[in-house]
C-alpha cells in the first residue's frame, strides 16, 4: 500500500509539473506532439487535439514534446518552439517548476486549514511519567513502578519526554542517577543504560541507548496537541512555509557545494518513499505536509542552472537575450552534453546514498567482506 501511495503522489508532482509546461506552450501557439508521464516503453496512450498522451514503464519522470524543440530540426512554422521569442519560450520552461510552487502552496494551505498534530508540542504536553516498564529491563532491574515522575538525569531537570529520551539515547556515562518523584516521596535510582539496536524510518539499524520505560498513554484530546489556523490566516502561514523551505534548501545546496554539509544528505527517490511510508502512520495531514515539501523541491531543484533542468534551459535563453542572439549549436550541444553527464553523475551518488542511507551498501560489504 505505501508503494502504491508513492507511485500515486509522484505521479501527481509529475503530472502537475508536465502540465505547466503543457498548458503554457498551447497558450503560446506552440504545437505539443506528445505528453508523456514516465520514462522508457510506452504501456498505453491515446491522441486528442492532435497530442499523443501516453503513459510509460518507468514512472520516474515525465516529458512534454513540443514541435520544433530542437534547433537543428526547426522548420520555421509559427507553431514550433524555437520560432517564439524568448520571453513566451522563458515562460513556457518556467511554469513547470511555478505550478510546483503553487502546488506546495496549496498543501500547506490546507494543513494550516484543517489543522496538524504538532509532534514537537504534543510530546512536551506529555509529563515524563513512566507508564510502562519493559519486561527484564534497566528500568526494571532498577525498582522503578509505574506512575513514577522522573525529575532529572544527572543533575539536569527534565521538562518533557522528548527531552527524556533524547539524554538516555545521547548519554554516554556507564550509569545514570534519576531523581523520581514516587507518590510524595522523592528518590534516587541509579541506572545502566541498555544498548539496542533501533530501526529508523528508512529501516536502517542502529545502536542506541534505552532503559527500558516508556510513557502514560494518550487517553484524551487535551494530550494531543492540534495546531490550525483560520480560512485567511492559513494562506500568510502557508507562504511562510513556501518560503522558509525555499530558503533552507537552497542554503543546504550551497552548504553543499563549498564543502560546510556533506552530499550525502541530499535525498533521492528511494528516500523519499521512506518519508512517505513514515508519515502515513502518522496521518494525512502529515502526509499533504509531506507532499507540499516534495513539490517545492522540486521546482527548486529544477531551476538549479543546469542544462537538461528548466534553469539550465532559462539561463541559455537569458544568455541569449543579453547577447541578442543564440549561442552556436556546437556550443549548445557541448553544453548539454556536459549538463546531461553531471544530472546522470548527481542521479547516481544521490541513488548510492540512498541505498546507503537504508543500509544496502552495508549489505553488500558485508556479502563481499569488503
């Protein structure tokens, strides 16, 4: 099912998109030949209005065919690409990635709307009460009851559990003393930590240090923290959150690029899903969260000035317009050769660090004892 779900929500970030591009040439008069959605054998497609719509094996991407897109196959007719000025072509390749912002836009909109569960807030909203002890545990082993109100680890005063699991799981001191407030008696336990192996939601394993205790259940709403805006406030928190991820993002690319943030935080596909099927158990809300996210970064990433992106093809028609005229079609075709190579060289570290980021690559070290 969360396979299905992926394929369903990148099929629409694809489609909305192609459609950009689509709708933006046919207002332009230019001739679209064929709108594909997805790469490699063609399954099924059916023609209308003299456009072949198809759909293909690969669905990892999509592609707009336009009459005359290629300057060396140009004839001349006023209804191919390369015979519109460069503003209507700049328009034609800049509103895939705008109806991708808009799209992004509309998400959040609606999760403003209709409300989240603030994850952050709600776990602050739960006191650090133990409500369950595990079998065999630390916490066991150590006395601990149920009810107990851990008051600090070592020292340091415990507002939340969130804050809880984060100092047993960061703490490297062979044991632990916590103050606990049982009843109206304080007390001190002293406790040695367990080190187990976790799994994160891209299914990678992990060592981490628990004791063994976890918290009271939800049993009402008011443990819950829902935060949600009103019809017209929604759209400026909406817009905020368009623009803060569009400038975290590009800030990370350029942390990346002079060496201050590792590559390999960049997430691909295969990541992506992992995101997905994470946040269907959490609701759908987070999901359209999820989706609005994806769908902005895709239109940042698209507009990165690199030939085959829309920013690569934006930025030779910028040049053009600065120069009055084309650049040469040998400089063109070098120029999107080189661009094809580096897109082909990101696609596979990105897929390399995605398998790495879900273990894969250990796997096969560990086949090949490498």
């Amino acid at each position: 099912m969360s396979l299905i779900v992926f394929i369903f929500i990148l099929s629409i970030l694809i489609l909305v998109h192609e459609w950009g591009h689509f709708i933006t040439a046919r207002k332009c008069g230019v001739k679209v030949e064929q709108f594909a959605l997805g790469f490699g054998p063609k399954l099924f497609g059916w023609v209308h209005d003299g456009c072949e719509f198809c759909l293909c094996a690969i669905p990892l991407g999509g592609f707009v065919k336009m009459a005359g897109d290629e300057r060396d196959k140009c004839t001349g007719t006023s209804d191919e690409y390369f015979t519109k000025s460069a503003g209507q072509r700049a328009l034609i390749i800049l509103m895939g990635p705008v109806v991708n912002l808009i799209l992004a836009y509309i998400c959040f909109w609606f999760v403003f709307t209709i409300g989240y569960v603030d994850m952050d807030l709600s776990s602050k909203n739960l006191a650090p009460v133990v409500g369950k002890i595990v079998e065999r545990s630390p916490a066991q082993a150590a006395g601990l009851k149920l009810g107990d109100r851990i008051l600090k680890i070592n020292g340091q005063p415990i507002a939340h559990w969130t804050q809880l699991q984060e100092m047993i799981s960061n703490s490297t001191a062979n044991q632990l003393i916590l103050n606990i407030k049982r009843e109206k008696n304080d007390l001190s336990v002293t406790i040695t930590p367990q080190e187990t192996d976790q799994q994160d939601i891209f299914g990678r394993h992990h060592k981490s240090r628990l004791i063994g205790v976890g918290p009271m259940p939800i049993n009402n709403a008011k443990d819950v923290v829902i935060t949600r805006y009103g019809f017209i406030q929604s759209f400026g928190k909406a817009g905020e959150e368009l623009w803060d991820i569009t400038v975290k993002t590009y800030a990370a690319l350029y942390e990346m690029a002079i060496g201050a943030r590792s590559p390999k935080e960049a997430m691909g596909i295969i990541g992506m899903f992992f995101v997905i099927k994470f946040a269907l158990t959490i609701g759908f809300s987070f999901v359209l969260h999820i989706v609005g996210i994806i769908s902005a970064s895709l239109a940042i990433f698209n507009l990165l000035p690199v030939i085959p992106l829309d920013g690569g093809h934006l930025f030779l028609i910028g040049l053009e317009k600065l120069r009055g005229r084309a650049l040469s079609m040998k400089t063109d075709q070098f120029i999107s050769k080189a661009g094809f190579t580096l897109i082909i060289m990101l696609a596979l570290f990105v897929f390399y660090s995605d398998f790495e980021r879900i273990g894969l690559i250990d796997k096969i070290r560990g086949v090949f004892h490498v």
